[in-house]
C-alpha cells in the first residue's frame, strides 16, 4: 500500500487526483498541504494546514511514497516575482527534500509544453528552472508532465482562455509528427495518466511526458 501527497489539491487538475487516488485500493493514505482546510472527510486523507513559509512538520508521517505536484498560478493573480518563484519553484522543491527523507520514490510534477530555463518566455523559463532545480535533487523517479492547453471545467472564468479551449481542440487531427505534443488534452486524462504512471516499474530517474506517453498511459 502507498502514501501519496499531493500538493494543490484545491486546483482542478489537483482535484482530480483526489478523487482518482481515494478510491484506488493501492493507496491508503492521502496527504494534503493547504493553505485552508479543504472540508473533505475521508479516512485515507490526513490534511496538514500551512502558508508553506516555515519548514513543514512530517514526524507524524510514516513513509512518502509518491508526490503529485499541481501547484501553479498566474501573472495576473501572483504579480510579485518573489511569489511566484516560490509556489512555481522553491514550495515543490522544499516539499520534495523533505519526503526524502520518508522514502520518496517518485514526484509528479506538471510543467508545460515548451518548458526551458533559456526561453524568452516567463512561464516556460519558471517551469523550465522548476524542472531542473527538481532534477538536481535526486530523486528516484521524477516525472515532468508537458501539456499543451489542457482542458476542464475551471473555477476561473478567463475570456481568452475560454475561447482558446473551444477552438483548440478541433485542430487536434492536424496536429501530427512533431506538432502532436501541442494537441489539447482533457484535465481527467492528465489526471489518469499520472497515476497510471505512478504505477509503473521504471529504471529512469527522470522521464519527460508529452502528449504521446501522457495519452497512451491511461487507463
């Protein structure tokens, strides 16, 4: 039996997991880091409360098997750098260290398509500079997740974003060869597959997933 945590649990892709992992018979303990209490009530979750800026308490944590992290954010509503690089970088980075040293074996950890610390782009040089700070850091087994657009029932209602995900998806049968890992893909999908993954026997520390081996790993 596994302990997972995951970190973002109150966003959508982070939701899913939840839903996903408490009703998987091979995990039977989920761990939450929130800034508020989530208000779900289910014998697998143990929540731990916290604003991320202190070192996190684990002694009452037997074993971290695996970390799913769905952390992310926005300009618009993190326009302080500082802030940013902390929940983009430094909060999966601090986590990771710490479920180390309970036996972590395998992190989850959701990027974007086009992610490199030398792009010209602010959200793809964070994730790019996430990706290679995790790296560094020894992991077992990290997976680094590059979706295109991903698409689901959002809380945010964003005008650009809303219009992107209707039109998108119907370029996905031209989207071939190299283009295929800009197709869009379903937020459950993501979801399923990072589980499925998780599963997975692997001899590699550390495994890039695109839309290929995203889709092909659900179940």
């Amino acid at each position: 039996m596994k302990t997972a945590l995951i970190l973002g649990s109150s966003g959508l892709t982070g939701s899913f997991i939840l839903e996903k992992l408490i009703l998987d018979t091979d995990f039977d303990k989920i761990i939450l880091l929130n800034r508020k209490e989530s208000g779900i009530l289910n014998p697998k979750i143990q929540e731990i409360i916290t604003d991320f800026k202190v070192e996190i308490n684990f002694e009452s944590i037997a074993k971290i098997d695996s970390i799913f992290s769905c952390l992310g954010t926005t300009r618009k509503k993190t326009p302080d750098l500082s802030q940013y690089r902390a929940i983009e970088i430094e909060i999966p980075c601090m986590i990771a260290k710490l479920a180390l040293k309970k036996g972590l074996q395998s992190i989850h950890f959701i990027s974007s398509v086009g992610a490199s610390n030398k792009s010209s782009n602010f959200y793809l040089k964070i994730k790019g500079e996430a990706e290679e700070k995790l790296a560094s850091l020894n992991i077992p087994h990290l997976h680094i997740y590059r979706p295109s657009l991903l698409i689901g029932p959002r809380k945010e209602s964003r005008l650009v974003e809303k219009i992107f995900m209707s039109i998108m998806p119907i370029f996905n049968p031209l989207m071939i060869g190299k283009a295929t890992k800009y197709k869009t893909m379903q937020i459950e999908n993501l979801s399923k597959s990072m589980i499925a993954i998780d599963k997975k026997a692997t001899n590699l520390a550390v495994q890039i997933h695109e839309y290929e081996s995203i889709m092909k790993n659900i179940k």
